[in-house]
C-alpha cells in the first residue's frame, strides 16, 4: 500500500518557466552589479582537457578574472578543452607558469589572496574557510591533488566536507562548488 502525500498548501500552483535570454542577461547583470571582490583561480596540473574546459565554463559563469595554468595543466586550446569549454575560454585571461609555486607567487603579487582546496591536515572545512576580498581558489592534479609546493604557498587550504560514502570529488565539480561558495559568501555579507 502507498501512503497517500499530505497536502499542506491548498493554493493552486503557478507554472514556472524558464527565462528566456534577455531575462537571463538581465539576470546576470544584476548579479554583476553585486559583485565587487575579484576573483581568480589556480590549476595545479589539472591534466584532463575536458577538466580544464568545464572549470573554464564554470570560472567564466562565476567571473573569474583570471586563472593561471600550472606544470602540466592541459592547455585551454587543447580540442577536448575547447569543446567542454564552449568558447567561454575566450572570456578568461590565463598565464601559463613552470610550476604552482610561480603562480602562487603571481597571483600573490596580484594581491589575491591563495585558497588551496585539498584534503589535507590542518584544511579547515569550505563553509568556515576566511573568503573574503580578491581570492585565487587553487586546485590540484586529478589523482594527485595540489602540489607540496602549492600547499605551502596557500594563505588557506580548505576541503569540501562530504559526508556520502564517496571521499573526493572531480576536480571540475570541486572547482565549481568552491567559486560558488566565494561568491554565496561575497552576496551573503553584503545583506547580512
């Protein structure tokens, strides 16, 4: 026998549609407007092109400014790249660096502060991680994660606290619910 769902709200609902594109550029602008505090993003030998096309996509809808390249991260040209990133690699200025601790050191000098997100000792959960002002959210290799290096370069390293029976996530996914997570934080304060 299936139990029978309680209904708590007797109003007839309205139909939800989706925006079409001038209400969903209208829609960004706002958001845009509320968005002061840059933004970049950091690429420990992320190695999967189509990683580096959806971290693209994803860095280009959250308006990172600018995302360096580190070691052997895939280039953005690569076709598998492009192809995930659906030309959004033309929106984002990217510098390739030998190495995480170079681009650590030049987003530093950027005046970024550098977030590594990495299951590591003394990583402080995403939630409480200090996210406020101009952030450079760092991630690391696929298998690997973040360098040692790039570790030690972090003002911050935080993790993404998962409490399914999984215990990481895919460096793309990581990278989205992280440049989400700065932003929530940036709209939150400014109401809160």
């Amino acid at each position: 026998m299936t139990p029978k769902r309680a209904s708590s709200d007797s109003r007839p609902r309205r139909a939800v549609q989706q925006l079409g594109s001038t209400e969903v550029k209208r829609l960004s602008r706002d958001w845009r407007r509320r968005t002061e505090a840059r933004l970049g993003l950091l690429l420990d030998g992320v190695g999967q092109p189509f990683n580096v096309g959806a971290i693209f996509r994803t860095a280009a809808a959250f308006g990172v400014e600018r995302v360096w390249l580190c070691g052997s991260t895939a280039p953005p040209g690569h076709p598998s790249a492009r192809k995930t990133a659906l030309g959004t690699d033309r929106l984002l200025a990217f510098e390739h660096y030998p190495s995480a601790a170079a681009g650590a050191a030049a987003a530093a000098a950027d005046g970024y502060r550098l977030v590594a997100v990495e299951l590591a000792s003394d990583a402080v959960p995403l939630h409480e991680a200090p996210l406020s002002g101009d952030i450079c959210l760092a991630l690391g290799n696929e298998d690997h994660g973040c360098s040692a290096a790039l570790l030690a370069a972090a003002d911050v390293v935080t993790y993404i606290p998962l409490p399914g029976r999984v215990g990481s996530l895919n460096v793309a996914a990581a990278a989205a619910i992280g440049l989400a997570e700065v932003r929530r934080r940036e709209w939150t304060s400014e109401t809160g």
